[in-house]
C-alpha cells in the first residue's frame, strides 16, 4: 500500500455506515489528589478527596470514539439501564454525533459502568488504581434478545458493516447472547456483501460466519479450549498464534485478524497467513484500548474496499497512535493515521 491508496481509503471513510452492536460501558474516570486525603470521622478509614470526574462511552463505546475519530458514521445498538450512568452514556455517543435510536433502555438492567479511580501524581500525570465494575450479572430477558435481534434486521438495511462489541465474559448476561450470536451468524449469511466483524473476550470462536479479530489469547484458547490461557505462562508464540488464527480462518472461511502485541498482527485470508510487524513507538505507551481502535480501523477500511492486508496495516497505524495516549481510551484521525504512515517509511 503506498500513500495515494492510503489517501483514498481513508478519503472514502466518511461514506461508510457501520453499526455498533453489544456491550456499552461508561468508563468514569474519578482523579483523586493524594495530597488532600482526609480520614473518616465514622471509619477511621482514608476518604480519597476527588477533584475531577471524566465520563467517556466505554467498551463497545471505545471502537464507536474510534469510528467517529475517522469521520465514520456510526449508529450504536446495545441495552442500558433507566438510571444516570444510561444518561451518560447516551449524551456522550449523541455528543459525538452517534445515532443512539437503537439504544434499548429498560429498568430490568444497570447500565454497566467501570469506575477507574486515578490518583494525581507529584509530575501532573495521573496513575489508574483499583477499579470497580458494575455489570449485569442475570441473563439478558428474552424480550430484550427478541428487541436486539429486530434491531438487527432492521438496521443492516442501510449500514456497510456491523462490528460486534462482546465485552462481558459471563455468558448471556451481555447483549451478545447464544440467540443474538445465532440471528448475526445468520445474518452474515443473507448480506455476503456486508462486512460483520466480531470481538469477543471469551467466545471468539462461536461466531461461524463473521470476520474475528482476537488478540493471541483469545485465539489459542478459541482453538484450543478454555484452559489454554490458564495453562500459558507466556505469550503465545507467533507460530501458535499463527496455527489459531488459521485453525479459525479454516472454519469459517472468512478473512481472521488476530493481534499480538508489540509484534504487530497477523491476517489470515485468502488461505494465508501474513505477518504485520508493529509501527514502532518511542515508550512510555498505555495499550488500554488499541485492540478496539485496531477494530474500527479493520472494519472501516474493510467497508471502503480495502483488502484484508491494506486493512491491517490501518489498523496498526491505529493502534500506534492510541497506544500514546496515556491515561486514557485514545482514538486516531484520518489525518494523524497519514502522518504516522509518512513517519514510518521515512
């Protein structure tokens, strides 16, 4: 891929339509200053002093920030709560110009939250501690599957692609549940001509028909069963990714992106495997959320007509990127993706 192609398919991004189904998080950012600490009259514990709150759509909300970075028009479809987090969430994806008629909201859920409390350091800089997460921990009620998967079917219509956001490991209690999982498959089948990409912490490996992006693990053990991470001490090898990541191509026949780390990605398609080294970055970085950036950019350039490989080595540039923004879910332009590509072949 040289610049001019580069420069097309990033110039064809703001005609794309892609539809963002699954788990949506608020990520709530809460810096606290050490130095203003207080101790409880009632505990005797410490009472951290807050002195700045950030709300940010999270999971699912993460590879939407990114599509958005790139001038991709997204529409959101997921299920939150009747409470304040939902009305966070909601303000920030319109605020960005997200369509949210989709988001299903109901009493029967929380809307699920990561609260990541940041400590102030003596430089500026803030250092994350210890989060706590609200998730719905029931399955999804059936008539909510029943609202999602009509969603579905009716926004597919008019998008180019669908990414699928599935963030929480236990099973059916997310948006993406077995009946979810089963109308996308199928659906993947009655449009060949749209592009339907999934992410999946634990269950990469149930989806039959759609494009996967895993990172190394998830596709060792998508291969290899549920106690292949357990039994790992160490990152798999290239060559085992590299045997998941075809050992799930083969099954599916459609293109599998698998993600591993700073050495970059591999692409299966097209019955072979290719290695994209990483774009080297100067340290320090902050990985948090390159694997949903990584995500935005296979499937956006995928709906401007890239191959598999033009849209891989997007998505590295990507990642390159967000990995430098600290303390935060970074995204990545257009313009900034151009940049980082001029920078790396010089």
């Amino acid at each position: 891929m040289n610049e001019e192609r580069l420069q097309t398919l990033l110039d064809g991004f703001s005609n794309v339509r892609i539809l963002v189904v699954g788990d949506y998080f608020v990520d709530r950012y809460l810096v606290m200053d050490p130095t203003l600490a207080e101790t409880s009259l009632e505990t005797g514990r410490v009472a951290h002093q807050v002195i700045d709150i950030r709300n940010s759509p999270g999971a699912a909300g993460t590879v939407v920030n990114n599509l958005r970075a790139l001038d991709v028009q997204v529409a959101a479809l997921g299920v939150v709560g009747c409470d304040g987090m939902a009305y966070e969430l909601l303000h920030g994806l319109q605020a960005d110009g997200v369509d949210t008629a989709g988001m299903l909201e109901t009493d029967d859920r929380f809307t699920p939250t990561y609260y990541k409390p940041m400590e102030l350091q003596p430089d500026g800089s803030v250092q994350e501690t210890e989060r706590m997460d609200i998730k719905n921990r029931r399955p999804l009620p059936e008539h909510l599957e029943e609202q999602v998967i009509a969603e579905l079917r009716a926004q597919i219509r008019n998008a180019d692609g669908i990414i699928v956001a599935d963030q929480v490991p236990e099973a059916n209690c997310g948006v993406i549940t077995d009946q979810v999982r089963a109308a996308l498959d199928q659906l993947a089948l009655e449009y060949p001509d749209k592009i339907l990409a999934a992410d999946s912490r634990l269950r990469i490996g149930a989806f039959q028909h759609l494009i996967c992006k895993p990172n190394d693990r998830e596709a060792c053990m998508a291969v290899r069963g549920p106690d292949a991470d357990a039994e790992a001490n160490e990152q798999p090898t290239l060559e085992e990714a590299a045997e998941a990541g075809m050992a799930l191509y083969r099954r599916s026949s459609r293109p599998v992106f698998v993600t591993v780390g700073a050495r970059g990605m591999l692409v299966c398609a097209d019955g072979v495997m290719t290695h994209l080294p990483a774009v080297e970055v100067p340290e320090p970085i902050d990985i948090v959320g390159a694997g949903d950036s990584a995500m935005a950019g296979i499937t956006a350039a995928l709906c401007a007509g890239a191959s598999p490989i033009e849209a891989g080595q997007i998505a590295n540039l990507m990642a390159s990127i967000t990995i430098q923004q600290l303390g935060t879910t970074g995204t990545a332009s257009r313009e900034q993706v151009l940049e980082r590509w001029r920078e790396s072949v010089t």
